[in-house]
C-alpha cells in the first residue's frame, strides 16, 4: 500500500496535478498557442518536455520510432481552414501531430487520433497525412521542446519543432485566395472603402499591382497627408518600373512625415528606397 500511494504522488509530480490542494510543478508543463493566420488561426496544445542532462533524439527519443512531438497526451493542431501542408492539401479541423525523426529525414504525420495519450493508441490507418523533412542543426542548444509558428505572411507561414540540436520546419500555405478575393470585391463597394488596406496586400502579394497603384492613388486623395500611403505608393511605383514615380512618392513620404513620431523611420526608409533606384540606374546605364 505504501508503494502504492508513493507511486501516485510521484505521478502527480510529474503531471503538476492538484491533489487535496497540493500544487506540484510539472516537468513537461502544458502550452498553448493560438497564432492568427490568415483568416482564421492556427491552435497548438503540447506538452514541453526538457533535456535535464539526457540526450534526446537517438536515445530518449529513439529514431525510427513514433513519437507524440512532446510529453503527455498526444500534441494536437488545430487549423481554422483549408490549408496546404508541405505541399499536402489538408482539410480545417483537428489533429494529432505524431513524428518520426531520423538521423536524415522526418517523418511527419497528421493523424485523426486528438484523444489518445501520447503514441498509446496511434494507429496508422488514422493517417491523415505522411510526409518527410530534413532536419537541420542548431548552433545552440534548446533545453525545452519548443513548437512555434514563424515566418508569418498573409498566406504562408512555418510549423517550427525545435529540441536539443535540431530543428525541423515546415511549411504551410493557406488556401484562403478566393474567399479573399470576394471579400475585397465586397469591400470596394462599401461605403469606406478599404484602398489603402487592399493595395497594402496586392503588394505584399505580389500581385495585381496595376490595381494596388491606382488604389493606392485613391487612398491618397482622400489624404494625401498620410505619409504611410505615400511610402505604399513609392514601393508599388518601384516595382512596376515607375522610377520617377516611385522617387517623388518617397521624397512626398518624407515630406509629409516631418513633425510626426514616425519621422527618422520614413525619412531613413524612403531614402534607402531612392538610392536603391539610383543606384539600379546607374548599374543599367554602365552596361550599355
């Protein structure tokens, strides 16, 4: 019975369980991550196992070898829509994020089974999703298990899974254009209409920059004092090839930041953004 019941209260250290008012730390303690991302959001609740002088992959997490990417219950990830995963297209909804890391490749695997505790109850025939990546190194060492997500655009972003010495990333890409699209036609008929956001993401896309110039152009005649518009303007004009255009807008920016809290930011932006065209130009000139 004495075995028994110090059986139990080692387990409840380990798991931080509140007994009879007894509140222990736990040793892979509980995250969650919520990430807005695109038009909804990415959740993430794992566990956080950390080193404590082991060695890790190849030895505390042997290779070849399922792994539940934490501590505890099974790591789960939830996607609020339609996403590509490494390529893979994957339905929004939740899954358990199982792995099995190598000494060259990982593999991941997205897996129906959000209730099973740790790889206890993994089955493949849950498999949602298989697909492998390269590990790389770390300079340093990261003593807890850390899962991040990094590299945030308005349609890309990086899954991180990061331990000991290695790191592996992953990258994700949503599948949200057409609803997007709908929404900014939507918009553009709306009392107050949002030029100046929608020429924002055409030129962080990369596309439709004819429309992101002229909506651009529109923002600015209903304030042409917005020096932020004007830096806007000089970037899409600098794409397009427009260089005169993109040089006045920039030398408008400055102008119309003078006085504000934003001042050094946009007079050290836009003059970067000047040389950068003059210097472009002379490049293309000395080859002629």
């Amino acid at each position: 019975m004495k075995k028994l019941i110090l059986s139990i209260f080692v387990l409840l250290s380990v798991f931080g369980v509140d007994a009879q008012g007894l509140k222990l730390p736990a040793l892979s303690p509980n995250a969650k991550i919520v990430q807005d991302f695109s038009l909804t959001n990415i959740e993430i609740n794992y566990s956080r196992p950390s080193m404590r002088n082991r060695k890790v992959f190849g030895d505390l997490v042997p290779y070849g070898s399922v792994w539940r990417t934490g501590a505890n219950a099974a790591t789960k990830i939830k996607f609020g829509e339609d996403i590509e995963i490494a390529g893979n297209k994957l339905k929004a909804g939740e899954y358990a994020l199982y792995t099995i890391p190598g000494k060259e490749n990982w593999e991941v695997i997205i897996n129906t089974g959000v209730g099973n505790w740790g790889a206890e109850g993994y089955s493949r025939e849950n498999d949602v999703l298989r697909f492998k990546v390269k590990p790389s190194a770390l300079l340093g060492e990261c003593q807890t298990f850390t899962i991040a997500i990094t590299d945030i655009t308005y349609t890309t972003c990086k899954l991180e899974l990061t331990w000991e010495k290695t790191k592996i990333s992953i990258p994700i890409k949503a599948k949200a254009e057409e609803t997007i699209n709908k929404n900014i036609d939507k918009a553009i008929y709306h009392p107050a209409i949002p030029y100046f956001q929608v020429a924002n993401y055409y030129f962080e896309n990369d596309t439709k920059l004819d429309i992101a110039a002229m909506y651009v152009d529109k923002a600015l005649e209903e304030d042409g004092s917005a020096f932020y518009m004007w830096y806007l303007k000089a970037r899409i004009e600098k794409k397009l090839g427009h260089e005169e255009k993109a040089i006045e807008a920039a030398r408008k920016s400055i102008e119309t930041a003078k006085g504000s809290a934003f001042e050094a930011d946009y007079i050290r932006n836009n003059n970067k953004l000047i040389d950068d065209i003059k210097k472009a130009s002379y490049k293309d000139h000395s080859k002629k």
